[in-house]
C-alpha cells in the first residue's frame, strides 16, 4: 500500500509482505521507526522526540488503532491471528 498518512512532515507507511507483530513505519529526514500497532512500542529505529510524541499521540486513538489492525492484517493475510 505504501504511504497512508502524514503528521506535520512524518510519513506512515504500511506495507505487503510484512512480519508480526503488526506494525507501522514512521519516516521523518533520514530517520526511519518501526512502531507496534498496539501499544505504541518502538522495535526498530529512531525518530526525533518531537516527531515520535507525534506519532505516538495518533496511534493512542483506540479507532487509529483498529483501523491499522484491520489494514495491516487485509495487507497481510497470513499474519491474521
């Protein structure tokens, strides 16, 4: 699928193909974040502060997050639980 949101210059991404635990990547410059759908975890990477609380205030929305469950899984068929 490729991009599907901006926050003030951060791209999130979702991609095919993809491994568990669901996730997002977060681009910023040249920085590049793998973030946990769930609880916001970081598993790889690095954003700046202010770019990261960003993201992490969207992700808190409890609708946010089901709707990227969702699309991660239909993008990812053989990770649905």
């Amino acid at each position: 699928m490729g991009k599907i949101y901006v926050i003030k210059g951060v791209s999130i991404y979702l991609y095919y193909r993809e491994h568990n635990p669901p996730h997002i990547h977060a681009f910023y410059a040249e920085f590049e974040v793998l973030i946990r759908i769930s609880n916001g975890e970081i598993l790889w990477g690095y954003l700046p502060k202010s770019q990261i609380r960003l993201v992490k205030q969207w992700l808190s929305d409890p609708e946010v997050k089901r709707k990227l469950t969702i699309m991660f899984h239909e993008m990812n068929p053989h990770l649905r639980p």
